[in-house]
C-alpha cells in the first residue's frame, strides 16, 4: 500500500475464528484478533511499552558508581549501571582503578631463577638472591650447612652414637665429647669410677651429714618444694621459722597471716584465687579486683543484714520526697549475663538521673545501686498514697450521705 493507512474501530468489533488477522482501533490501542479474543499490540505509533519498569516515551542510559557489585538501578527515565570501585568499603565486586592495576601489575612474577629465593633488600624490595654465608641450597629447596661461624664442616659423617661436632683446628667434625670430668673419686656416701658414657652417680641416705651442708647453704632457691612429712625426727631452731605459722593441733598465741609490704594476699582452693584481699583492705569473693570494702561476685546466704542507721551519725536530716521519685524509677526483671540467673531490681544508669547519691561507679566503669537507699522513698511514697487513699474514702462518704439525702428528698 502507497501512502498512508488508516484503522478504524470502535472497540465493540467481534473477534471470531472467521476474523483471524483482522486489526482494529481501540481508544489509543492497536489490536488484533486472534480467532478467540482482540490482542493488544501496544500504544498506536509505539514499540517497546516497559524497560525495566519505566514506561516513558523517552528514556536513557547512565553509568554510576553505586552499590557493592554490578547493577541496574532505574529510576524516572534513566537507568543506570552502577559498577562499583573495588577499593571502596563493603564491595564484593567491581572496578579497580589505574594506580591499583599498576600495583597488581608490577607485583612478583612467577618465575625465580634456579637456586634463588626471594629476600627483602635494604630499600625493602623483594630480590631474588642465592643463600650465602654457613649454608647453601639446592634447587629443590634443601639447606646445608657447610660452615659455622665461617669455619668449614666435615663432610665426614658420625661413626658411633654419642659422638658431637668438635673443633679439630681446620674443620667441625664428628668426634667422642671426652672432654670435662672423666671420672669421680669416692667420697663420704658416693660411690667413685672412671665415666665412660652414661652412668648413674648414688648417694647413699647416711652419705650426707651435718658437717657436709654449712649453716645458711639451703636456701629457697635451692630447695623448690619441702614435704613436711619427710621430717620425721629432730628439733627446728625457732630462729628458723617465719614470724607466723599455723601449727598443726592449734597455736599459743595470736596469729597473723599476709605481707608485709604492698602485695595483694591471695588465697586458693583446688588451685584457683577464691579470696582476695588487697593492699588498700579490699576484700574480693569471686573477684581478684575489689573497689568496695567487701566485693562479691556471686550470691550471698545471711539471715539477716544489719545496716548502721544511728541519729548520731548522720547530719543534713531532711525528710525524702515519696512519689514525686518513685514515679521517675523504673522496676525491671532480668538476667545477669554471667550466670543466666532470673531477677528482678533497677538499672543503676537510670536510678542515676533520678537519684544520683545512690549510684556508686567502680574504677572499671561497672556502676552500682545502694537499694537500701529507696528505702526511704518509698515509706513516703506509701504514706502519701494513703493520705490520697484517706481524702478519697473521706469524700466517698461524703458522696454516698449526698446520695441517701437525694434519695430520700425523692421518695
């Protein structure tokens, strides 16, 4: 057809098998019959109707920098192709930029020439050298030492067991160590003879007396650990005991146990600190770092608490508000991290706004609750709400006399 067509239609047309191919005009749609129903083939004059969910006449292309891998994003009449530099933060996958493939590009190579490895030089540039010095390598990778200290060893290898490298004056060489003590002449209590390998060295339990050990000779250091129950027989010089000990079947007199200098008394069950005392008077249960007098890190049995509350210790008296800060506390249940154990209290951070004189800070930052403290509060706390519980009581009889008057006025 020359020219110009025109479709007509009204959009009430039959579409039937005889009708198959037919095209029609429907209100800005073309359509076409397929034998059973009109199709539609798109906006009269267009192609394509949705890219990627945008579906204007006009759209473009972009190129962007978002996201952590590859992808199109859409929006209005663009869409763009983000493709990520690979050197930002979180980026699985991306670009890479020219200064970073000059680094990829200049880095070790694969080949290194035989009988080389690589070493850091003094510029801290990788090289490829030769082993050198008191050993040299194979280009399998296997090390020899052929000197030490620069002086040449013996290819000659060990003949019989024990034998050591020994200095012969031109080489290091397999040789007998017979150098030092050869033999032990007898003495009180040790049984002497020429050494001529290995061989044990007796002292028999009568061989060492008291005229053998000088006075002061065995010290601490000497002596790691002393079983008391290997001293049968025999008297201790008081002199040589420590300034306390706790005897076996009581002591005479007062006993003192801990340091006397600056450290910290320990004491341990089953090899572990159970207590802890420091050297400002801290005593830690549970714990090997107490800020309070008394710290501790677990549950406490008592039958009761006793708390000093005397007049005469106190100054600045003043009766506590009740509701006014019971109203601004919160009461919470929880669980302590340490031990999973179910509770219930208050959050020391926000008794602290509300009551900061309560909350104790411990110099690892761990805060505390004086819960004797609200006390107080809440005593008058409570006796507010039962002047309020009063003044209602008061005021319902008020009403209910009100009440019976109006009744009675009525009948």
């Amino acid at each position: 057809v020359a020219g110009t067509l025109r479709i007509g239609g009204t959009g009430s047309e039959t579409c039937a098998a005889g009708n198959v191919g037919t095209l029609r005009y429907n209100g800005g749609n073309l359509d076409f019959c397929n034998g059973s129903g009109w199709q539609t083939l798109g906006v009269s004059g267009a192609g394509v109707q949705s890219l990627n969910g945008l579906t204007g006449s006009t759209q473009s292309f972009a190129i962007g920098t978002t996201g952590t891998s590859p992808n199109f994003s859409s929006s209005g009449a663009t869409h763009t192709l983000n493709i990520p530099m690979a050197s930002a933060s979180g980026v699985t996958a991306g670009l890479i930029s020219k200064s970073d493939y000059d680094t990829f590009n200049s880095k070790l190579s694969s080949t290194l020439n035989s009988g080389r490895i690589w070493v850091g030089n003094g510029s801290n540039v990788a090289t490829a050298v030769a082993p050198s010095g008191d050993v040299s390598m194979t280009n399998a990778g296997a090390f020899t030492v052929t000197k030490i200290q620069g002086q040449p060893v013996s290819s000659t290898s060990p003949s019989t067991n024990g034998q050591v490298l020994k200095w012969n004056g031109s080489a290091w060489a397999p040789g007998t160590d017979d150098a030092g003590v050869t033999s032990i002449t007898a003495g009180t209590g040790l049984s002497g003879g020429t050494i001529t390998g290995t061989g044990t060295i007796s002292i028999a339990n009568s061989g060492v007396g008291t005229n053998q050990i000088a006075d002061g000779a065995v010290t601490n250091a000497k002596i790691a650990n002393v079983d008391a129950s290997k001293i049968t027989t025999g008297t201790l010089n008081a002199a040589r005991l420590p300034t306390s000990v706790v005897l076996n079947g009581g002591n005479s007199g007062a006993l003192t146990i801990g340091t006397n200098d600056s450290t910290n008394l320990f004491l341990e069950t089953n090899n572990a600190v159970r207590m802890t005392v420091t050297s400002a008077g801290n005593v830690g249960i549970g714990t090997a770092s107490p800020s309070e007098k008394l710290q501790v890190s677990g549950n406490v049995l008592a039958t009761s608490y006793l708390h000093s509350s005397d007049r005469r210790l106190k100054t600045e008296i003043e009766t506590s508000k009740g509701l006014e800060i019971i109203k601004r506390l919160r009461g919470v249940i929880y669980r302590w991290i340490h031990n999973g154990e179910k509770t219930a209290g208050v959050i020391a951070q926000e008794v602290e706004e509300v009551m900061p004189y309560v909350v104790r800070t411990a110099p690892n930052g761990i805060k505390s609750v004086d819960y004797n403290a609200l006390i107080g509060p809440m005593i008058e706390a409570i006796k507010e709400q039962q002047l309020m519980i009063e003044r209602q009581q008061e005021e319902i009889r008020l009403l209910k006399e009100r009440l019976e008057a109006l009744e009675n006025s009525i009948h």
